[in-house]
C-alpha cells in the first residue's frame, strides 16, 4: 500500500480529489490559497496593531490555519514515511544540463538545492532570502498566491487569475531559462 502511495498519483486520482475539494470549499463559501493562510497568520500574531491590511477578525478565518497545519503535517508524513528514494526518470538532456549546475539527480528534492546543508551557505541563505521576498511581494501585488489564483481562481472563472497564471508562467519560463544558469 505504502509503495502505491510513494508514487506520484495519476491524474485520474488527484484530479478528482482536488475537485471534490474544491467543490466543498465553494458549497461552505470558502476560498483556497496559501497566502490567505499567512495573512490570517499575521493577523493572529498582532500584525493589524501596524498595518491596515491585517486588521481583520482572524478568528473567523481559524479554518485557515487549520488547513495550514494539514498542510504541513502532510508535508511531514510525505517526506518521511511516503518519500520515494529512487532517481526521477528526467530526459538525459535535462540531467546533462542539471549536471552542469553541480546538481545530481536524487530524487525529487536534490540536496543541492533543498538540503539543509545547502541553507547554510552565502548563496543558498540569499536565495531564500531574496525568493522568500519576491514570493511575498508577488502573491501581495497580485492579490494571490499561484495555489490560490491555479487551483481556485480558474475554477471560478475569474479572469484576472487567468491573467495572474499566465504571468506565472511567463515567470517561470524566465526563472529556468534565463536566472537559473546565473545562480547555479
């Protein structure tokens, strides 16, 4: 049982899951995204005391940090008992031009990148500093985080998270192409 669930689930499973999702989080009047989690999360710890945007009763968002904590528990529970040690199948091109960036395949987290070893370097800290910062900046500015405006925004037909993916995607094109060979 444990071996199926370590395996990346087939569309016609996940799909279905987060639609079922979805819907019960439209029929209670819900709406989905991390970054609304993060913002009920400072508005819990006091941040409205300083800025407008997080005055708000927190406590009638408290599903939200619920639905942060199976988040991370489930981030737990995937990386520890679910976690699947083989080498990814990646197109040969792709680990060549990976092995150019000092990156080896191991998996779906490469140390080179996730591991806590790479945290504690100059590059690694500015990188998660500098991304942390954009990341914020960006779901701020755009109203949204991608989990957010993808999964729940699409769903809704609301335009501007089509406008928001697209720029997402555009970014992510430039990221890889462009500014990934510059840091690595």
């Amino acid at each position: 049982m444990l071996e199926f669930l370590s395996q990346p689930w087939p569309w016609w499973i996940a799909g279905p899951l987060i639609t079922l999702v979805m819907v019960s989080m439209f029929f209670f009047g819900k709406t989905f995204g991390v970054s609304s989690n993060l913002s009920t999360i400072c508005a819990a710890a006091g941040a409205g005391k300083k800025l407008e945007f997080f005055r708000f009763d927190w406590k009638a968002r408290i599903w939200n940090l619920v639905f942060m904590m199976g988040l991370l528990l489930g981030g737990v529970i995937s990386t520890t008992l679910l976690s699947n040690p083989d080498k990814v199948d990646l197109n040969p091109k792709t680990e060549q031009v990976l092995s150019s960036y000092g990156i080896e395949n191991q998996g779906v987290l490469p140390a080179e990148l996730f591991g806590v070893d790479a945290l504690f370097t100059l590059k690694g800290f500015l990188i998660l500093i500098i991304g942390g910062f954009l990341v914020g900046f960006g779901a701020r500015y755009a109203g949204g985080c991608t989990s957010g405006h993808v999964i729940s925004g699409l769903s809704n037909l609301q335009l501007p998270s089509l406008v928001v993916v697209i720029g997402f995607f555009i970014g992510g094109l430039v990221m890889v192409h462009f500014l990934f060979p510059l840091i690595f």
